[in-house]
C-alpha cells in the first residue's frame, strides 16, 4: 500500500487510479495522518445469470402486450410532466 498527502493525489489523481485499477491500495493522509483509502472495487456477480432464470416462477398478463391508452402515451411527449 502506497501513501501519500493530498495534494500528491489532487495533482495526479488519474494516475494513481490506474494503479487502484491494477489491485494498488492507496492510504491518503492529511499531515501524515491517514484519512482515506482508495482501493479497487470488488465484482459482486462473478459469472452471468443464465437464460430463463426464472422461468416459471411468474406469469405475464396478456394486458401487458395492449397498446398503452393515449393519457399515458401523451404523458411521455409531456414538455412539463
């Protein structure tokens, strides 16, 4: 983990990120105080969902594929909603 003061960060942020991208931590401090940490973000979804998940699991009402009544299809063309 590197640290370094604000100022360093403010003045080079784009770099030190492509740093956090790679797996760096950065400790930021404040007159050699830590404050802060950059770190990267860990993925929460691993792998893709597959197809059809839920298949099954609920039903669509044929309503739902109706053509949507004029007030509503107006509402979306609205200049002040």
């Amino acid at each position: 983990m590197i640290r370094l003061n604000i100022h360093e960060v403010k003045t080079h942020l784009s770099r030190y990120l492509d740093r956090v991208i790679k797996g760096e931590r950065i400790l930021i401090c404040r007159r050699n105080v830590p404050v802060a940490e950059i770190r990267p973000v860990t993925s929460e979804r691993k792998s893709r969902r597959p197809v059809g998940l839920a298949k099954g699991q609920f039903q669509v009402s044929p309503a739902f594929f109706e053509p949507l009544p004029p007030e509503i299809i107006a509402s979306f063309h609205a200049e002040n909603p």
